[in-house]
C-alpha cells in the first residue's frame, strides 16, 4: 500500500511512524509512506500557503491553488491517482469500519490542514473523502494522519506478522476485547481469574466470551446490535 501525505510540517512525521509495527511494514515493502511539503508549492518569495478569509474573520485560510499544485504533483507521482482524503473535524468519523474500508485503496493521499482549514473549493473539486478523528479541534491534521496511518496499516496484510490478527482485536465482532493479564499470577494479593491458570479451553473460550459481552455493555453499549447481544448472551457467537 503506498500512502502519500501532503503537510506544511513534513517534520512532525518523523519518530512516532519510524517504530513498531509501521517501522516494520514500512522496512518490509508493505508500507511506503510519503511526505511532500506543501510549501514547496507556494510561489511567492515568503513561500506563503494560506491568506485571510473572505468575508473577514479570524484566523487565516489554506490557499485552493497551492494546495491543487502541490495535489497534482503528488498524484502524478504514481499510475493511480489514490484516494483523497482530508483531515477535518467536520469529517465522517473514523471507525473500524471506515478504516477497513479506506485499507482496502491501493493507495491514499492524505491532506493536513492547518489554521482555520483550506478554502471548501479544494474540498469541494480535489477531496474524496473528509475524516475526523473525533469531536474536537486539533490544531492541524498532522496527528489525526498519523491516527489513520496506524490504524489503516495494521490492516495491511502481512504487517501484524503470522502470530496476530486484526480480527481479534475490540470491534472486530462488534465487541470489545476480554481482559489480558500476564505473569505473575498474583502480584500485591491480586489474582489472576482462576479460569485461566486452569488450563480449560473451553472454559477459557466461554469466560472471554462473557467477558467480552460484559464489557461492551458497561462501556459502550452503543456497539451492541440486540441481535447479536442475544446470541451472545446464548453462547452463539
Ligand atoms: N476552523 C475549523 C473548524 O472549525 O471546523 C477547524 C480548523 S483546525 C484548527 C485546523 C486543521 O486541523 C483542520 O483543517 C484539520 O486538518 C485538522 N483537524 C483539527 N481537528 C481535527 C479532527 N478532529 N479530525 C481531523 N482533523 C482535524
């Protein structure tokens, strides 16, 4: 997958996607990541990116014509033109569907804003997709790309290694995962669940199962279909 970022910080990409799992997918080929500074687009001797808004106002705005230059560049880079997506907070919000869903494109461009945002005709005529990352205001896009980069890239076949699977994370059945402990099996008098020391799979399996359903209930019972909260209360999941 080749994911290409178009920023007026090409610098805040560089530590929290060089570790870990990215570093791996991207060490390995399954990841190539791009940065492009959207500066370098700018014409003008201060290589300005943004200008005040019509209509007065506070703040400033990103200009439609440095960032559809900087866009064509990027496109041009590759034989397929990607998915444009915008960070905005006035995007849909991201989801584990949603970034399934955006896993799936061979290829994304992934658009930063910064300052009040970028004038809608870019969004408007260049944009295929505006995401947010939740309902707040951040002050630029860089982070909420970085969100997405290692959402998506655990999706990527292969970047998990042999030994995890995304499908066994929380909302990959609609639920949120059981508890983990590890060693010791008591620490400071407090224990592990008896069950998981037993050595039972089956009785394992059917405490996680519960634990699952349980958990989801207390905290967001939002992501409880009833139909699938009555198979699992029957132990049908
Ligand atoms: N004036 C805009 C508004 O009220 O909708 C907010 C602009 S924000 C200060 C600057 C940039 O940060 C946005 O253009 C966007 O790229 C990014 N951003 C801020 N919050 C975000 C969020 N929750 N999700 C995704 N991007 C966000």
């Amino acid at each position: 997958m080749r994911i290409d970022v178009l920023t007026i910080f090409p610098g805040a990409f560089v530590g929290p996607l060089d570790v870990s799992i990215i570093k791996r997918a991207r060490d390995a080929g399954l990841l190539d990541l791009e940065i492009h500074d959207i500066r370098e687009h700018a014409t003008d001797k201060h290589r300005s990116v943004d200008d005040y808004p019509f209509g007065g106002g506070q703040g400033m705005v990103m200009r439609v014509d440095v960032l559809d230059r900087a866009l064509e560049e990027v496109q041009s880079l590759d034989d397929e033109r990607g998915l444009v997506v915008y960070l905005s907070p006035q995007g849909e919000r991201l989801d584990d569907a949603l970034v399934r869903e955006l896993a799936r494109h061979r290829r994304l461009v992934l658009v930063c804003g910064r300052y009040e945002g970028v004038d809608e005709r870019f969004v408007e005529h260049c944009v295929d997709r505006e995401v947010s990352i939740g309902d707040y205001i951040l002050t630029g896009g860089e982070l909420p790309a970085m969100v997405l980069i290692d959402a998506v890239t655990r999706h990527i076949p292969g970047a998990l290694g042999d030994e995890k699977s995304p499908e066994e994370e929380s909302f990959a059945d609609g639920l949120l995962e059981h508890p983990q402990y590890t060693r010791p099996a008591e620490y400071r008098g407090w224990q592990v669940p008896e069950v998981l020391l037993s050595g039972h799979h089956a009785n394992i399996e059917k405490w996680r199962r519960e634990q699952r359903l349980e958990r989801t209930r207390q905290r967001r019972p939002d992501l409880l279909p009833p139909a699938a909260a009555e198979d699992e209360r029957k132990g049908e999941v």
